[in-house]
C-alpha cells in the first residue's frame, strides 16, 4: 500500500434526528442522518410517512380529485 493517501480512520457519532447516537469508526468523526432502525415506520410499525423536502404535499397537490 501507498503511504500517506489514505484517509483517517477515528472514532465517529452517527447522529439521528430523533435523537438516537451510534458509536463506530469511520472516516468522518460525526454523521447526521434523518431516520434511524428506532424512528424508522418498518422497524417501529407505526404507519408514518417520512417526507423529505415537502414530496408528499407537492404528490397529493399535483394528484388531487377534484
């Protein structure tokens, strides 16, 4: 291996939005992210959309019956 092109390797956070923290390694020290495997609707059964960027309004506007 070449030496000196490859990124550190440290300890990271992983930050959910919901509040929950992963520890691990990684090349970045902390990661935001928006859904998680405890606010994630598959893992938690909840019937939840999660909207990003306002899709589900801009959907149901573009679609309405009417």
């Amino acid at each position: 291996m070449k030496a000196g092109i490859h990124p550190q390797y440290v300890d990271a956070v992983i930050r959910c939005s919901c509040g929950n923290e992963i520890r691990t390694r990684s090349t970045k020290p902390t990661i935001h992210i928006d859904v998680c495997n405890v606010c994630h609707p598959f893992f938690t059964g909840e019937q939840r959309i999660v909207d990003t960027a306002g899709r589900v309004e801009r959907f149901n506007r573009r679609y309405q019956r009417g």
